[in-house]
C-alpha cells in the first residue's frame, strides 16, 4: 500500500506542477509578456492542458484509486491521506465523465465566444454575442447530462465550484438574503448621499503601491512567498505555498482601486499561503472551494478593510502620504466615503450593501436560463428589469448591463457567480467564529495588529486547504450550515450606524 | 508523406512549446520569483524536462524520421522541410544516445556540484569542489563515450553546442589567434595607462535604464516582441520569434556593466527575433549554434557598440543624461576609456582584447583534463601558471581564478568555452562580409542608423535558424572556413589608433 501511495502522490504531484506552470504562463501573459507573445503562449497553454487532461484522466491513475480505497477507508476520515485519496478520486471522476472531445469543443467555443465579447462589449451590441450565448447555453447543459442523477441541472455546474452543494439550498439562501436586503438598500437610499469626493483626486502610482505593500504586509501578507505586481484585472495566483502572487490595478484619479483590490486579493493569497506545507505538491493544496475562497477575499476587503478599527490605524499613516489630499479630511469623512451606498449598475463597482443584489440577480437569471424558463434572445431584458426592480436603476446600455462580465461569455453558464455571494455570507460566519474565540481582534486591529486573526484563520480554514467541502468546513467551525443571519446582523449594524437608521 | 509531416511537425511543436515554457519558468526564477518559489521550481522544472525528454526520444518520432528520409531526400538541402526533418533527426539522434538514467545521474550531480560551487567560491576554496570536478570529467567523459567514432575525446561535446565542429579545426585556429593576439597585448601593455575613470562614478539606475532601452532600440530590438528587465547574470530568452527578452545588470558606479550586458543580449535577441517565423515551433528556430550566437552578441556589442562611429551618435545624448558626471568629459575620452585594454584576471571584467586569452586558456585546459594530461587537482595550478604566462597576472586566490566562471561547475567540461572566441572570429568575419555588401553602414552608423546591417545579418544570418551548421553559414557568407584574418585585421586597426602603435 506505501508503493501504491508514493506512485499516486508522484502523479498527482506532476499534475499539480503541471497546473502550477499553466497558472505561471497565465500570469505572465497578464503582468509581463510583450504583446508579441500571444500566439505562442495561447500554444503553449493549450499543449500543457493537454497534457494535463491525460494525466488527470490516465487509466492507471483510476486503477490506483481503487486499489487504494480499502487503506483510505482504514483511516480517519479527515487524516492528510484518506483525504487526499478522497479529493483525488473526486477530480478523477469528474474529469473521466466528461469527455475529451467534448472538453475541446467547449474550449474552442469558449475562446470565440470570449473574442466575440471583447469585440461586443464596448459596443453594447448584445446581438453579436447572442448566437454565442446560445450556444454556450447547450454546452453548458451537455456538460451537466455528462453527470446524471441531479436533482436540478445546474446541481452539476455548481458542484464544479463547490463540491456537494445543492442549487436548491444556495436558491433558498439567496432568497432570504434578498428579502432581507432590500429593505436596507432601500432605507440607505432615502437618506442624504454621502459626499466621497475625497476619494476621487490624484493619487500617484507609486506612493499608491507603496501604500498597498505597507498595508497588505501587515495584515499578514507573506512578501518572501509573493509579490505583487499590475494588471489589467486584478487576481491571485499561486505556484506553490512558497510562491503565491497578486495583482493589482491602480488608477491615479481613485484611491480605492488599488487599495481595494489589493486588500482583496491578499485575503486569498494569505489563504493559500497559509495551506499546510504538508499539503504541497497534491491537490490539496488550494482552497475549499471558490465561495470559501472568496469568503477570505471578502473578509480582507470588506469586514477588515473598510472597517472603521483599520482606519483609526490606517488613516494617519495614508495622511502622511497623501498631505494636499486627505490632510483636511477627517477620519470619518474618509471612512464614510469608502462605505458609501450608491447603487450602480456596474457589479465591479457597486458598494460592499447592493454588490449581493448584482450577484443574486445573475445567479437566478443563471437558473432560469438552463431551466429553459429564459431565452438568451430575452436576457438583457430580463436583466434591466431586475435591475430596475432591485436596484432602481436601468443601464444606459447592455455595455453596461448584461455585457458587462466576462464569466458567461468565457464558455460556461452556471455556477459561475453564487461563491461571490456566499461569499459574503460566509466571512460573517467565520468572522464571528473568530470573534467569539478571541473578541480581543477589534482591538488589536485598532493598533495595526492582525495576527490573532490571521493565526484563527490559518488553524480554523486555511491550513486545511482542501480537505473539506464548504459544507464540512462551515459546520466544524460554526457548529451549524451556511447561515445569513450574522452577516444581515453584521451589514445592519454597520450600515444602521453609517447612516443613522436605527431599525431596518 | 503530407500527413507524416503533419505529424513530425506536431511533435517537433509541442518539444519547442514545452522547451519555451521551461525558458520562461528559468526567466521568471531569475527576474520576479520571490525566494519562497525557489522549491517548487526546482520540481516543475524537473516534471518538464523528464516529460520533453520522453517526447524528444519517443520511438514513434524516430520511426515518423525514419519513414520521412526519402520525402527529405527529394527536397532541397536547404528548403524549410528538409532542413527541418535533417535537424530533427540530428537532435533525436543526439538524445537517444545517451540513456535516460545517465541524463538524469548528470543532472543530480550538477546540482550538487553548483551548490558546492556557490559555497566554495566566497570562500576560494577549490579543495571544497575537487571532488565534484573530479566526477563532472568522469561524467564528461562518459558521455562522449556515448558518440563512439570520433577523432577527439572532445568532439562529441563541442559537437553538441556546434554541430560538425571539430576539436582539431578548433585548436589549430586558436593557437594561430593566440600567436597574433599576444604581440599586440604585449605592446598595448607598454603603453602608457588610459584614464577611465569618468566610467566610475555615480550614475543613477533610471537614467541608466533609459538610456540602455533607447539605444537597443534604435539598434533595432523590438519591444513588442522583447522586454529587458534586471537578473544578477545578464541573460536572453526565447519563447518564440514574439517574445525575446533580455535581462541586464546594473551597476550605479559603473556606467559599462548596464550599458554593454545590454548592447550584447539585444544581439542575442534581435538574431532570435529575425528567424523567420515560418520557422516558428520547430527546432528551427532558434541560433545555427553557440558561436555563431556568440558573434551577434559581440559584433553589436563590440565592433558597433564600442566603435567611434557608434559613440559619435550616442554620446551627446549620454552627455545629456549625465551632465554632471560627463558634460566634461570629451567624445575621444571616452571612447578610450570603454575600450581600455588592461589585463584582468576575471574573464567578464576583461577588455575586448586580452579576452580573448582567458578563453583559449579554458579551452586548452579543458582538452588536457579530457585527454587525461591533467588532473583536476593540478587544475589551478595549471591555470595560475598560464595567466602569468599570457597576461602577467596571477590570481589573488582561486576565488579569481579557477573558481570564478560557473561552467565546469554546472556539470560539463568540454565545450563550454570555444564559442565566445569563435564568436569574436565570426563577429568580425560576418562584419567584414556587411560591409563589403554596404560600404555606407559606418556612415550610417555615425547618424545613428542601424537598419541596414540589421538588414544585412537578418538576410544572411537570423532568417535561418538553425537550417545550417557554423560551417555551412560562414561558408554561404563569405565564401570561406573560419578565418581569424578579419579579426586580426580589425583589432590591429581598432587598438593601433588607440593606442598610437603603428606596427604591432
């Protein structure tokens, strides 16, 4: 059995190098790579997947695994072992229920689409894109027939992002979360804007970046294993737990991009530099699943970042850097400002309040669309009418509507937005879990000190990488499921205070 | 015949792919990877060579050459499709010798062998890589052995870095350069001194940078299709005809160390970027061999980069960048002051001139070793002795002599050397050839026009690849072998006037 371990760790070991050198040409191509390089590294990306996909789908790689079940069966059921023969088994059979045929002809299609879109989207001409959307509407039902015995058709898709999640449990969630958060947009919408003007001067790129690496440093940030660089879109990536990158976006005329996005991506790099090394070289070695991820990302960002304790640290400190900016804007002002509630009709932009509203809007269009209730012909429409409903706004045009995200246009329909919010609804849970171990981290936060939090979050979720379903992971550390109430808690108490409502 | 070459042509491309993906991971390590990535590069590293080295020595590839012989032998030598199933063939040939257990054996022992290196050469202890050395001629020695039938126990390492390249051609042409060059070492050396110090002061890395990207630039570099960028070792990379980048050192009290690893890596990459991307994805597409790649990196860096013609364009706008340190400083100062000759113990501090020495003398021990006429032990005396010899200087310690390049330390002796003088050689035989076609390239180069000797070198050189050996391209230039007559002449020249010698 130790023979057969070592081999199945040696192949799983190659295929996550293989995996980690994909993710190394993608962050090239977005950070370095001169534009001459496309060709070849569009080449390059595709022989590696490739070689990647036989790999994953060898025949002796399934032989292995079953050869292995009675010792992974022997042991406990969260040991590094039986979890990691359980994980691998997991990627088998997903990945030798779809074939390869099938995989190429979603990829092909998913690159024109993506080519159609670039070209549609400053457009807003929504008819371009159409007969591609509808198209990757079909595909994205095939892929779910290839995993039969769902209970709905999106279970499968959604199962992609998060393993063993249910499309009827992340439906009920959403629909409480909506009920409770409209009346909070609403009533915030009725009282007097906030002035954010602050926020909108020339700020240099570099004392920007400088200001970023200052802040994301402390929070825990790992620059021996990382670095940060620019890029059209922010992201992380991760090579290794020794080698976990972000990106981010400054623009010179709006303070928040950079800072934000940073923050933000932190939140997920200290996630996976935070993985047990034991872990490294398996696939086991990133995050539960794309909702705890951003759960982290969002806990960074939103709970940490945009909370009043971090500025009352941060605040001088950005001061110092930016004397003719901020030197006359009090603490509450800036603080006020980066918490201001505007609903906009563009997701990226929408504040930490409505963003739920953008994301429980597509994920229902989602639903309808491969429920066959939706036509793609009907969608922009459907969606400026939700808009409208929700938010009050319509956008000016589908550029700023329905062709504003790339993810249905990059070859998928279906679980492709949900994690953003349950997200959110997680870094409540696991934020009050912390909290309730250690209520001394607002305080610590006030003096720019981060790590009881971080310590939490590494012993509790990170460590672990990927050794539980988000379902297992919430219950081991809350006691209960997935559960909106500390975060309508959380967001009401917040923005109860910002803007002087004392009941929602 | 159609779809076998369909087929070879889809192997050869995915070898090419994966080799680039390799140079890119290398790139990274040496220009943005944080320290932490150090680990899991080694592994990915590793999982891409062993898988290129499956595919470059699969017995399918060797019958598709097989079955395509005649197919060649109807072609053209030099059309695109014979030469490239005639360089497959050499390269699998090549690496089907040697089997995979020895690769993998050589390639353990020259890490160790690097690590014991980076330790022992601080410290000029060469006792501490004796016995490493000692394995690497072993192993050395070996591995010619896999190419039985040759003249020279050398020949089949040169052969690897110069295709059909001999040790005899090799050591007849060296004695008769060493023969010339000494006189004229000897009598610059009687000379009084040059004054170079306006190259050693504060020259701030902006400006330094800038400077180095403006005139590679004008050389012809292309920067949508290349980058530069900082690593410890100046090095270029190819991940396919569009994208070739440079990295450089800088150095802010030295002008020369930026400057010239720049003007030498745009000749590397200009030669990379000129093959003709027909040739793209196949082993085509990259130098004819090391010394004829060495004598693009020289002849730009050397005959044009430190020639009058050159400075009289660039140094008022170098005078511009840097007033305080060169505004009185005149155009013939400082063009004495980059081509100073004085003998240096370290090669790469080494002027044009004496450098050419430290190379014949690595060369000539390296035949000694393999011909078993000197022991490792014995090296770096033998080494101290030949120094005194040539250039009347004696090492400090081993530190600066026998310990300071890393190529016997890597895991080879034989072949390491001979293709940077080679290169000056060619450099000057290639040159002289330009010229010839287009007398006015020296105007031009006083106007600071490059393109037609950029145009020159890309017709008779870059365009090629790989398509013909050292021989074959300096046979179709010049109409010759190699010849040192040229070099010869162009030094005599060159130093004569800077050193007011009339008669070497």
């Amino acid at each position: 059995m130790e023979h057969k371990l070592e081999e199945l760790k040696a192949r799983l070991r190659e295929i996550y190098d293989l995996e980690a050198i994909a993710a190394l040409l993608d962050w090239d191509q977005n950070t370095y790579m001169p534009a001459g390089g496309v060709a070849a590294r569009m080449r390059q990306i595709a022989t590696l997947r490739r070689l990647i996909h036989e790999k994953a789908t060898d025949v002796g790689l399934g032989r292995l695994l079953d050869a292995l079940r009675p010792y992974e069966e022997s042991l406990p059921y969260d040991s590094d072992e039986a979890s990691l023969i359980r994980v691998a088994r997991r990627d088998y059979e997903r990945a030798t229920k779809v074939p390869a045929d099938f995989m190429a002809q979603l990829s092909a299609h998913a690159s024109a689409s993506f080519q159609a879109w670039t070209e549609a989207r400053p457009a807003g001409d929504f008819a371009r894109v159409q007969p591609y959307l509808e198209k990757t509407l079909d595909l994205s039902r095939q892929l779910a027939e290839f995993f039969p015995g769902y209970e709905h058709i999106a279970d499968p898709l959604i199962d992609l992002q998060d393993y063993g999640l249910r499309t009827a449990t992340v439906r009920a969630i959403f629909e409480r979360l909506r009920e409770q958060l409209l009346p909070i947009v609403k009533a915030v919408a009725a009282r007097p804007p906030v002035d954010d003007s602050c926020l909108y001067q020339s700020f240099p790129e570099q004392q920007q970046l400088a200001f970023t690496v200052e802040v994301v440093r402390r929070l825990g940030y790992d620059f021996t294993r990382g670095r940060q660089d620019k890029s059209p879109h922010p992201f992380t990536t991760s090579f290794s737990t020794g080698d976990v990158r972000i990106t981010i976006r400054v623009m010179e005329n709006a303070l928040t991009a950079a800072l934000f996005s940073s923050i933000h991506e932190a939140g997920h790099a200290m996630y996976d530099q935070g993985i047990d090394t034991e872990l490294e070289g398996t696939p086991l070695a990133t995050g539960a699943s794309s909702s705890v991820h951003e759960s982290q990302s969002r806990l960074w960002e939103n709970i940490v970042g945009r909370s009043k304790s971090f500025w009352s640290f941060f605040y001088p400190r950005l001061q110092e850097l930016f004397p003719e900016q901020l030197g006359d804007v009090s603490l509450e002002t800036f603080y006020r400002a980066i918490n201001k509630v505007k609903p906009s009709p563009i997701r990226i932009a929408a504040d930490e309040l409505s963003y739920n509203l953008h994301i429980l809007m597509r994920f229902d269009l989602e639903l309808q669309m491969l429920e066959g209730r939706l036509s793609v012909h009907e969608l922009p429409e459907a969606w400026n009418a939700r808009m409208e409903e929700d938010l009050g706004i319509t956008p000016a045009s589908d550029k700023d509507g329905v062709l504003q995200d790339v993810h249905w246009y990059g070859g998928m329909i279906g679980g492709m937005f949900h994690g953003y919010a349950l997200g959110n609804i997680l870094s409540a849970q696991f934020f009050d879990a912390a909290l309730r171990a250690h209520p001394e981290i607002i305080e610590e936060m006030e003096s720019g000190h981060f790590a009881t939090l971080l310590g939490w979050l590494r012993e509790n979720i990170y460590r672990h990488g990927r050794k539980y379903t988000t379902s297992e992971l919430v219950e081991r550390i809350t006691g209960e499921g997935l559960n909106i109430e500390p975060y309508i808690r959380y967001l009401r108490k917040k923005y109860g205070e910002l803007y002087g409502i004392a009941n929602f």
